[in-house]
C-alpha cells in the first residue's frame, strides 16, 4: 500500500511517499522513513503524530494513501504583563 509522511518544519518541509506491506503501523512508516535518523530532534517517546489531522498511535495500523502528519510542540511566548 501506499502512504506518505510529512514533517514541516519552519524552514523545510520532509515528504515522502512509501510502498509498506498491508498491515504496516505507523511506526513501521515511521522507521521506514528514517524520520528519526533525518531529524535527530524528534523525540521517539514524545513527538505526536496524526493521520490527516486525528491523533494516533505507532502502533495504528495504516490503509492505502494514509498520510502520517508528525507534529512539532508549539512554541509559545510569555505574556509580558
């Protein structure tokens, strides 16, 4: 089947498309995608990650033409006040 991956980051944008067996989780595109050995930043037990914007596990298994969104934490700025 295939599915794609996509990490925006504020300067690049990663994507890329993937054949997996039936069956393949996430975490399998995951790992397929060498996400963790691209982006070093990504913290394996606390980066999220959606499919088509709903929150899922490593552990989901994927259908065909799936699109796995990994999330950045949002950066927020202290309220001067």
């Amino acid at each position: 089947m295939q599915v794609e991956v996509i990490y925006a980051k504020p300067d690049e944008v990663f994507r890329e498309q993937l054949e997996l067996p039936d069956q393949a989780s996430v975490q399998a595109a995951l790992d397929t995608a060498r996400l963790w050995q691209r982006f070093p930043e990504l913290d394996r037990q606390t980066v999220r990650f959606g499919i088509y914007g709903r929150l899922v596990t490593g552990e989901t298994l994927l259908t065909e033409h799936d699109r796995i969104e990994i999330y950045r934490p949002l950066r927020t700025r202290k309220n001067r006040g």
